[in-house]
C-alpha cells in the first residue's frame, strides 16, 4: 500500500511538472482535442486555476484565458474593464498560482465548496462567449459552446449530487438547442420571436427539463437552476405569443434574490416589459443606466433602444442604436443593430 501511495504522488508530481507550463501559455492542441481525456485534464487545470488563494475575478479570468482559450479582450469585454487591465490581471494571477506550486488535481471534497461557484462560473463565461461571440465575424463560436457542453457533463459526473452543477448543464442544454435557428441562411440574427421552433433540438430541451426538475427539487434553488428554469420555459411555449411571462417574471425575481446582478435586473426588464408593458421596463433600465456599473456594456443600450422603439420615441431610439452599435464588435450583431438604426431613422423622418 505504502508503494502504491508512492507512485501514486510521483505521477501525480510528474503531471504537474508537465502541465505547469500551459500555466504560462495554451497549448493549442490540448485545447481544441475534443477526447473526453483532454476535457478531463481541462476540468482539473480549471479546479487548479480556481485556487481560492486567487480573488474569484482572478480565479475566472486566468481559467478562461489559459485553459479555455479566450482572448484577453473577449474576457475584457465579459468583465467590463479595458484588456491592458484585463492583461495585468491575468499576468499576476500567472505568477501567483506558479509561484505557490498550487496542486494539480482535482479538489478533495472538503476543498470542493471553496472551488465549486468559480468552476461554474468559468464554465457558463466559456458557453456564453460562444453563444454569441463578442467580436468576430460569426455569431457563434462553436468550438467554445462545445468545450464548456463537455466541462459541464464531465463536471456532473465528478459531483452528480451537486444541484447547481445539473442546474449549469440544463443552462446550457436547453440554450444551445436553439443555436441553429438563431440566424437565417445569409448569416442574419434572428430574434427569439423569429426562430422556427421545430428547428430546436428537443432531445437538449427534454434532457435539459429533467434536469431543471432534479435542481429545483430541495427549496432555494440557485442561479443556475432558475436560469434554467427560466430557459426551459422559453423553450417549451409553443410559440412567442405562448410564452408564459409572468412565471418568466416570477423566476426573474428570485433569480435577482439569490444573484443580485445588474445583468440579471436587465434580463428582468425584458420580462417586465411583456408583462408590465414598456414604459415600466424603461424606467427600470434606466435606473440600471444612473445605477454606473453596466457602462459600457451593449446590451444596456440595445435594450433601451428596444423599448423606446416600442413606444415610438423613435428619435431616442436612434440615439441608443447608434451607441449600441458604437459598443458592438461582433458582425452578426452589428449588422442587426444597423437596421434597427436604419429603421427608427426612417420612422423619424416619417412623422
């Protein structure tokens, strides 16, 4: 026994020393294999990054840069800071993780806690960088949407017993079973209303229900679980027209209890414009605009322009289109926000 325990801590040695290095920069190679080995070495590089000796912004960033495979700006962007200080983050958590030789494995089970939410988060950050891309020519990247669908099923089956961990994989199940119907034929982006339903994957959606099921079961369902929830739910309406938004709402409102966002409180205001109408939702948006801390961020304005469009102040509409899309970089996006600028000038004009 006293043997075995010893080659086990010298190949355990011996495969720290080797991946020491992609500490220090991504193999590309290792990266993009697709094996479920290589994600399985991924998901214990991530549990190293996400080393609690690191802040949790540290912990995150340095995983989706060196074991995901994210550029620094697209980071940036998710974090809403500048890439030259995204840069200096990810340097210094570099050194600190090399310096302090931080074990190569995966946590034991009392260490687990102290790992699990940053483990979740780089994972969602990963999914949700490919699901609509912040820069780049395509709207979805689907090298980075399969590689977090693969951190997340190896994931559960480390901690089956974990519910946000069934909560994350339903997240993603049931979003990504929409992605090829969110742009048309010539590359167009189509909004939820728009997609043809019977295109979406309803093996991802039935799979992604059960597990909806099993993480909300127990009472206090965290942030993944009621993401999930409130995924499923959009998924299974019938139609556009059919979905149901005031239990959308309802979710929203303990979502916004159990993860006080800004993100989230601007996700909440879209169902609070179907179901309250426009004008409440804008007052709340704009509450999130003087709130400071979504400056810079394209979906704060895009909403806006949204629902000024809906209530025909299309001259302000304008104005939020425009800097939208002065904060857009990703084609697909650009391009849909140009025709709604296109529009709401157009409608100025007219009247």
């Amino acid at each position: 026994m006293a043997k075995r325990k010893a080659l086990d801590a010298l190949r355990r040695g011996q495969t720290f020393r080797s991946k020491l290095p992609l500490l220090m920069e991504p193999d590309e190679a290792d990266v993009n294999d697709p094996t479920d080995e290589a994600v399985d070495d991924r998901l214990r590089l991530i549990f190293t990054c996400c080393h609690p000796a690191l802040s949790q912004e540290a912990r995150v960033a340095l995983t989706l840069r060196l074991v995901c495979g994210v550029g620094t700006g697209d980071i940036a962007r998710a974090f809403l800071v500048s890439e030259p200080t995204m840069a200096a983050r990810v340097t210094r958590a570099k050194k600190k993780i090399s310096a302090a030789r931080i074990p190569y494995r995966v946590p034991e089970a009392h260490e687990l806690p102290d790992r699990l939410d940053a483990v979740l988060t780089v994972i969602h950050l990963l999914y949700t960088t490919g699901h609509t891309a912040p820069s780049g020519e395509q709207l979805v990247r689907g090298d980075l949407v399969q590689r977090a669908l693969g951190l997340a099923r190896m994931l559960r089956e480390l901690m089956p017993d974990e519910r946000e961990v069934r909560g994350l994989l339903a997240l993603l199940l049931v979003t990504d079973a929409r992605r090829s119907t969110r742009t048309d034929a010539h590359g167009r982006l189509l909004l939820l209303e728009e997609q043809e339903r019977s295109g979406w994957d309803r093996n991802a959606i039935d799979e992604g229900h059960l597990l909806v099921l099993d993480a909300l079961r127990g009472g206090n369902p965290g942030r993944y679980a009621l993401q999930a929830a409130i995924a499923a739910l959009h998924a299974q309406a019938p139609s556009y027209a059919e979905t149901d938004w005031p239990q959308i709402l309802v979710l929203y409102d303990a979502l916004l209890k159990a993860w006080p966002s800004p993100v989230v409180a601007l996700n909440r205001a879209v169902a609070v414009a179907m179901v309250r109408g426009p004008e409440v939702a804008l007052g709340e948006v704009e509450a999130l605009e003087h709130d400071g801390r979504l400056a810079g961020y394209r979906y704060l304005t895009s909403t806006k322009a949204d629902l000024l469009r809906r209530l025909d102040r299309h001259p302000e509409a304008a104005l939020a289109y425009r800097a939208a899309l002065d904060l857009a970089d990703n084609e697909a996006e650009r391009a849909f926000l140009s025709a709604r600028l296109a529009e709401s000038a157009d409608s100025r004009v007219d009247t």
